[in-house]
C-alpha cells in the first residue's frame, strides 16, 4: 500500500485511473513494433532481393510519405469526428496486415508499397492517441504523454530482440509472418475496453463543421512557436530515421555481427528510451520541457558522433545505449509541449502539424545517407546525424520556455 502510494504521488495519478494510458501506450508499442520490424529486416530484404544502399533508403523514404499523407488525414479525422480508438484501432490492422504481406513478396516495388503502407500505421496513430491522452490526462500530461514513449520504447526494444532470435532459426520472410500476428490481440484489447464506451465529440453535425476546422488550421499555420518546435521535431525526426536504419546495417554489414548481436545492439537504442521516457516525463512537468530538451539534443550530437568513430562491437553499443538514453528522451517532452501549445479544439491537427514537418525531413533522410553510405561508408552517415541533432538543438533555443496561458477554443491561436 505504501509502495502503491507512493507511485500515485509521484505520477499524480491514481492507479485505477492510468489503465487508459496503459492501453494506449500498449497499442503505441505495437506501432513501434510494426516499424521496427521493418527496419530490422531489412539487411535481410537487402541481400535476398539484391538492393544497394540508395534503393533500400529510397523504400524507407517512401514510409515517410505515406506518413505525411496519413498524418493531415488522421488529424483532421480526429479534430472533427471525435472517433480517436476507432482510428487507433484502425491503423493497427492496417499495419499488421503490411507486415504479414511483407512474407509474400519477391520484388522491390511490392516491398515499397507495403514499407509505406505500414509507415502510414504510426501517423494515423499519433494525432488521435497523443490528444486522446491529453483530454483525459490535461494535468498530468507529462506522465501520460511519457506512458506512451515508454510503450514506443517497449515495442521498438522487443522488435529486434524477438525477430533476431527468429531470424535465426526461420527465414525472414517466416519471421515477418509471425510478428504481424500479436497485434491482433492488440486491437482487440484496445476495443474491447475503451472502443466500446467511446463518447466522441462528434461536429459532423455542426453546421460548417469543415469550414471552420480549416479557418482554425490556417491560423495554426501561423503559430511561430509551434512552428519552431515542429522544426526541432523535423531535424530530429530525421536523425532518428536515419539510426533506425543504418544501425542494424552497419552492425551486421560492417561490423559483421550476427543476427542475435545485430538485434541486441539495435535494442539498446530503445531500451536507453525504456529508462529515459518515464524519467523525462515526469521531469518536464516540474522543471519545464526546454531545460529537458537542450540537455538530452546536445548529448545526442556528442553521442552520435562518437559512433562515427566507433569501429568495434564493444566501442559501439555502448554508445548506441546511451544514445537512446538521451534521445528518446526528447519524445515525449516534444509531444507535452505541443499539447502545451496547442489550443483544445486543434490539439490533433498541432501534434499532426509536428508529425507532419518530421515526415518531410524524414522522407529526404534515407536516400541522402543511402547515397552517402554508398560513396563514403556508414560511419560518414553518423557524422551528417550528429549535425542534424546539433540543428535540432539550435531551434529548440528558440522555442519560447515559458508555456502561454491557453483557453479551450481557437481564438488564441
């Protein structure tokens, strides 16, 4: 009872009120799973159907289109519907049925259409989860909001752990199969105890409903804060787009780890995000989200850079741990100062807006250090990283620190 006590006082939640998060966090994970994955996977795509570094960007990049698409889609869905665990729902399965079709292809274009189906499964999440999460949690956003980085966390850790030991005893193509089919009973939890008793906001009925919605969405546009931290995001993003896929290569095409070193080297980016997400949290409702933001954003530059130079296993992981430490530590503080920032009635369209910026820089990301890969080598790819979180850090300097006093409309936009 003490110990349970004193977990409620230091979230500022009462246990039997964080089961939501909970859920959430769970489908958030299965998200994660889905697109890591992909990216573990893809040493062995590569060899089977014979991609060079470019073309294998190029196939990632084409995730980060799709997620623009859906991104827009989803916030405005989500704004104006009120329908948030149907959409949850919703881009589960989508994901999950990419994955398994993954086990049936034999060609780099089928590939790609999959790859962007299954990037459209995390943004169609995003805006409907992280402003489903603030409306229920609008004083402890911080808590909510790093549950569901920490879920992120556990399903881009397990990923490469779990698909490394199948990979090691089935082809890839079986392995594929096998990890679409969890998420299944993911949906199915997930609608079973919130879906059903979903009372959404529905304004399909207001007159002008859409009209006013894209009023609002013009004068989000102009909104200089979110703006500058939506570039944070992007540069961000785009670093992290660019570890997630050049991580595992260069792990097993450089430093010729195996499938189960590869994994485990992989995992250690997410699991330096299991212990920081909480942490960060929790932290930026106290101290502020722009103090937690600079720190983590500089030591990712020093770390990154160090992988640059790191040419052996024990050097490298290492590194890759407090990597991920320090920059999944940043998720969650960006998704709260949105919401922040954010007027209620727009809360989905601004996460969606930041998604948004980091889809674009995303997209470019991969087949810029693919060709850099093919010419230079990999570890030319972590230094171009390291000036990326370094811009980052820059325009998260420029993010007003104090949080504006907001009301539930638009007006204040």
């Amino acid at each position: 009872m003490a110990l349970t006590a004193r977990y409620e006082q230091i979230t500022g939640v009462r246990l039997h009120e964080q089961m939501p998060a909970m859920l959430v966090a769970l489908g958030h994970g299965s998200t994660h799973w889905i697109g890591t994955a992909f990216y573990m996977l893809l040493p062995w795509i590569r060899e089977d159907l014979g991609i060079n570094y470019l073309l294998a960007g190029s196939l990632v990049a084409a995730t980060h289109l799709s997620s623009l698409l859906a991104n827009f889609g989803s916030s405005a869905l989500t704004d104006v519907t009120g329908r948030r665990i149907l959409i949850l729902c919703f881009s589960l399965v989508l994901g999950a049925l990419a994955l398994i079709g993954t086990s049936f292809i034999d060609h780099p274009l089928e590939l790609g259409i999959l790859i962007a189906v299954a990037g459209a499964t995390g943004h169609v999440w995003h805006p409907a989860a992280i402003s489903y999460l603030s409306r229920l949690y609008p004083n402890q956003r911080g808590f909510a909001l790093s549950a569901h980085s920490l879920g992120a966390s556990l399903g881009d850790t397990m990923a490469p752990l779990i698909l490394g030991m199948l990979l090691s005893v089935m082809l890839w193509k079986t392995a594929a199969f096998s990890a679409g089919l969890p998420v299944f009973g993911v949906v199915i939890l997930l609608w079973w105890i919130l879906g059903r008793e979903e009372n959404p906001e529905n304004r399909f009925s207001e007159k002008g409903a859409w009209r006013h919605y894209f009023k609002n969405l013009k004068k989000l546009g102009r909104h200089k804060p979110l703006i500058l931290l939506s570039l944070v995001s992007g540069f961000h993003g785009a670093a992290q787009t660019g570890l997630m896929m050049f991580i595992p290569i260069y792990l097993a095409d450089d430093l010729y780890a195996g499938s189960m070193i590869t994994g485990l080297g992989f995992a250690a980016l997410q699991i330096g995000g299991i212990v920081a997400a909480p942490i960060t949290g929790l932290l930026s409702d106290r101290l502020g989200r722009k103090p937690i933001i600079l720190f983590s954003l500089a030591g990712s530059t020093l770390m990154t850079a160090l992988m640059a130079m790191a040419d052996q296993i024990e050097f490298f992981i290492p590194c890759v741990l407090i990597l991920g430490f320090l920059l999944f530590a940043v998720r969650p503080v960006e998704h709260s100062w949105c919401m922040d920032l954010a007027p209620k009635a727009m809360a989905g369209s601004a996460i969606g807006i930041l998604f948004g910026v980091a889809s674009v820089f995303a997209m470019l990301t991969p087949p810029i250090t693919g060709a850099v890969a093919d010419e230079w080598g990999i570890s030319q790819v972590f230094w171009m990283i390291s000036m990326l979180v370094l811009i980052s850090t820059v325009f998260a300097i420029l993010v007003p620190g104090r949080i504006p006093e907001k009301t539930d409309d638009s007006a204040n936009i």
